[in-house]
C-alpha cells in the first residue's frame, strides 16, 4: 500500500495497468464531474442494457458493500470473483505501491477488460487529470454539472476544476458536456486537442413540460418521452447528457429509441433523491456539497406539504458545512446530527453546535437539534419522534446513507401507527 491515503498522480497507475496488459476492445464511456456523474452511469448502463448489450460499471464510492463498485450486466460482481484480480494486480506490481483506489480500479478494470462485455462505462473518483480511471483511454468523455468541491485538489474555482476535469476528453473523440454554463476552460480544452465537443444548447438540448420531456441533438428528436426513474429537476440534464453521449457512440453502439425510453423509466441508483414509501416518508440522497444540497432542497420543495420535516445529517469536516446547513435550513424542523465511521467526518456534537446557530427565521421556529453515534441510531430517533404525516430526510455523505442502508431499505412506521396496529391481549 502506498504511504499516503491519496496521492494524485497516474504513473503508478498507468506502470501497473502495463504491467497487467488492460485492455479494452469494446467502448468505453469515461463519467466525471463534481454532480450527477452516478445518476449519468446508471441511465447509461440502463439504456444499453434494454438495447441488449452486456454492460460493465465501475463507480464509485459504495453505500453498503464494496462489491457495489462494479457490475456486470446491472448485478454487482461477486466478492470471489474480485479476489483473482486484486491477486493479479499484487503480483504485477513489484515494488510500486498503490493507493486503495489505485488498487481496486486496476483489479475492476481488469475483470471488466476480460469479461464478455459490449460496452464498459467507467465513474471518475476524484478531478481527472490524475483519477487513476484516466489512466485508460475512452471513446466518450462526459462531463456533468462542475462545482466547488475537493477544492484542495482541484482548484479554488470552476474554472481550475473544469480544466482537471477536461482532462478525461481524447483527441478526436466525443466530449458531452451536460452543464448548461461550462467553464471555459473546459471549452477550450476541448478544442484545444480536437475533442468532438458536445454543447448544451449548440448540438442537444431538452424541454418539456408536466407530462413529458424531449431530446434534440445532431439530426435526431426523441419526443414524447417519460420522465427518468430517477428524481429531480436536474435529472434531465443528465439524462440529456447520456442521450447525447449514445448518439456520438451511434456508429459503434446503436441504440433504440425504445431502448432509451425504457432504460430512462427503469433505471435505479439507491440514494439520489430516493424516496421511500411509509408513514413518515423518507428520502435519501447523498449530497454532500453546495449545488448537490441545493438541488435536494428545491427537489423536497416541490414534493408538497409536509407538517415537520426531521434531518439525519452527517457529513467530512472538509466541507462547506455551513454553506450546507444554510441551505437546508429553510425546510428543517429537527436536526438529527450523527458520527461517522471515517476519520474525515465531523463530529455530530460540532454540527449540532452549528445547526443549533442557524437562524431561525421571523418569527422564530422552534427547531430541535440532537446528536447521534450513527446514522442508523440517528434514523430511529427521527422516526420514534415523527409524525405519520412528517417526513425525514437522510443526506450529507455517502457514509449516513449507507449506514441507514446497512441492514437493508428503512420502512419506516410512526410509533402510535405501529401501536394501533397491534391488537392487544386477546378478550377474556
């Protein structure tokens, strides 16, 4: 193991995956972007498979189960047969030391070069330049929405992220990007190395309306079309976005009409804007900076009216945390600060300090703040202190969804509901 947890560089990578002889004979779709980059593989991943091709996925990071960061054919592979490539990749090696994410990218990426796949769709981690995914060259780059995030990383504004980013386009090879507003430097990238760039608004575009939404590109319309499976207003950008990357693929990889219609109705991600049926309802989702918790908070706006809405929150103390709470603040009655299990997190007491220093509106709301050692726990209280009609919202790491997720989807039922359901002693 390398000495330090993350060390940006593709060196290692790229000596190894050498080493190894990775390939890829079919193509290869590379996702990156600060939002959306998993909802954007999952659609593709759907697409292709209604179109009936063998898909692989690589993305990242899990909720639950490790095994979750690859599948094949939409089931996560299974832990035995990851073992021989993380074996493979020990042996080749030699004396270069890997980071965990180098470790494990090589050995997904070589049970996928060797599997009797159709196309391979691979989730960028972290930037681009030096994501250890870029060390494997793609047919189709796609970018999503850019925002600040990993800014000790990347860069301290859109346009340094946006040109760590670009760095996953090839030379005359399809670059979709889904952002509406682009940085320029991701444009200029682009068209400095003769990527085939694809602009929002220049080469595909969406509208819609209550009902239906539909897609434009270079010479083909999808009209008429259901909304995506998954939830949310800025899931149209990303569907648009994989459309858009299909249709660059069209000579390689034709796809259906009625193959992306049914892909985009069918397709699943756990923990984006997932909302659980029961009393109270529940919602997941795993935003964890400023654009992805805005737009779950415009998301639980349009949901309708709720009496009280309950927080599970926890969080890595190298976010906007503040920036976070405050625009959450708006729609929470009860903050349910929790513990996570990575010595990145911020501890629950110094959120709750913070939640308990948001303001509280005119006049002023009564607005409860509590700490937990788990997201689970935190999720318990949430619902022994809910009423049916009340809903609780899980989200600022990708750690408290999957600790609510750990012993499988929450069904969550009100204290007095599960107390008028019980029938009691029997008469007499």
């Amino acid at each position: 193991m390398h000495p330090k947890s993350m060390d940006l560089s593709l060196e290692r990578t790229v000596q190894v995956a050498r080493a190894l002889d990775i390939r890829f004979n079919v193509p290869v779709i590379t996702v990156a972007g600060t939002n959306g980059k998993g909802s954007t593989c999952a659609m593709l991943e759907s697409i292709c498979r209604h179109a009936g091709y063998r898909t692989g996925l690589y993305q990242k990071p899990e909720l639950v189960h490790f095994e979750e960061r690859c599948r094949i054919n939409g089931v996560p592979v299974a832990a035995e047969a990851l073992v021989p490539h993380f074996a493979a990749v020990e042996a080749a090696r030699g004396s270069t030391t890997l980071t965990q994410f180098e470790f494990s990218t090589l050995a997904i990426a070589r049970l996928l070069s060797l599997a009797p796949l159709d196309v391979v769709i691979l989730e960028v981690g972290l930037g681009g330049r030096f994501d250890s995914v870029n060390a494997f060259d793609t047919d189709c780059a796609v970018i999503t929405s850019i925002d600040l995030d990993h800014m000790e990383w990347l860069g301290p504004d859109r346009e340094s992220i946006g040109l760590e980013k670009a760095q996953i386009m090839r030379p005359g090879k399809p670059a979709i990007v889904s952002d509406p507003l682009p940085p320029e430097t991701v444009v200029r990238h682009a068209q400095a190395i003769g990527a085939d760039l694809w602009t929002v608004g220049r080469d595909f575009n969406h509208t819609g309306d209550r009902q239906q939404w539909n897609w434009a590109g270079r010479g083909r319309r999808y009209n008429g079309m259901s909304y995506p499976a998954l939830r949310g207003a800025n899931q149209l950008l990303n569907a648009a976005g994989a459309i858009a990357a299909l249709e660059a693929l069209r000579p390689r990889l034709p796809i259906t009409a009625q193959a992306i219609r049914t892909g985009l109705a069918l397709v699943e991600l756990p923990g984006r804007f997932q909302i659980v049926p029961g009393q109270p309802t529940l919602v997941l989702d795993v935003a964890h900076n400023p654009q992805a918790v805005g737009a779950l908070a415009l998301n639980l706006d349009a949901m309708g009216f709720f009496p009280r809405t309950h927080a599970v929150f926890g969080v890595m103390a190298d976010k906007d945390v503040p920036g976070l709470l405050a625009r959450m603040a708006p729609l929470v009655d009860a903050w349910h600060c929790c513990d996570l299990p990575s010595p990145r997190a911020a501890k629950a007491a110094d959120l709750a300090a913070l939640a308990a220093a948001l303001p509280r509106g005119t006049p002023a709301r009564e607005i409860a703040v509590h700490t937990h050692a788990s997201p689970s726990e935190a999720l318990r209280q949430a619902a022994a202190s809910a009423d049916p009609a009340d809903r609780i919202v899980v989200f600022g790491s990708f750690y408290t969804v999957g600790g609510v997720l750990r012993e499988g989807l929450p069904r969550l039922t009100a204290p007095h509901l599960a107390a008028s359901a019980d029938p009691g002693p029997p008469a007499g």
